[in-house]
C-alpha cells in the first residue's frame, strides 16, 4: 500500500477504536438522542466523573464528539450524526449472525 493509503486506514482504525468501548456506545446512542453534560451522562452510567471524562476525551479526540458551551456546562453532540448508520449496520450484522446461529442449532 501506498503512504497515503495507510494513513487513510490508520485514521478509520482511530476512530473505530475510540468507539470500541461498551460506555462510549452508549455515550454516543445517548447524546444521539439529545445533548447532555458530562454529569448527566455520569448519572445515567454510574461511573465516576474522572471516568465519564476519560471516555468522553477519547471521543472528543477522535472527532466523534464535540462540546458546546453553556453557563458553566459543555453539553455533548455528536459532530456528524451519520457515525450512527454505522451503529445500525452493527445491529444488522448482529441480527442476521443470531439467525445464522439458529439455523445451526
């Protein structure tokens, strides 16, 4: 490959990294749904603030994320709501593996 194809694969490989953890999922579905702080967040996982902050850097980092300023809160959005189509094919490939899987039963 050539240098400028790697590069394009390493930085799809970052991004799906920063993604592949079960709380940032769900960090993602929920500020899909409506923007929250990261004290909300914090209170709908059951982390620790340092923790919630630690996963929502990892998703600000990879461009996933971007914080918006408001009184003394940053409030959560994703910054291209398209990222969830990816979420969605996820489900469908989980959805026809659990198939495949029953018809070898």
């Amino acid at each position: 490959m050539v240098k400028d194809e790697l590069r394009k694969y390493q930085i799809r490989a970052d991004i799906v990294k920063a993604m592949a953890h079960r709380t940032r999922l769900f960090i993602m579905q929920k500020i899909n749904e409506k923007r929250y702080s990261v004290n909300d967040l914090r209170n709908m996982i059951g982390c620790d603030l340092s923790t919630v902050s630690k996963h929502i850097n990892v998703l600000k980092k990879s461009g996933i994320i971007i914080g918006c300023k408001e009184g003394t809160s940053i409030y959560y959005s994703l910054k291209v709501p398209c990222i969830m189509n990816f979420m969605d094919c996820i489900e469908t490939l989980i959805r026809e593996n659990a198939i495949e899987q029953l018809k070898d039963i």
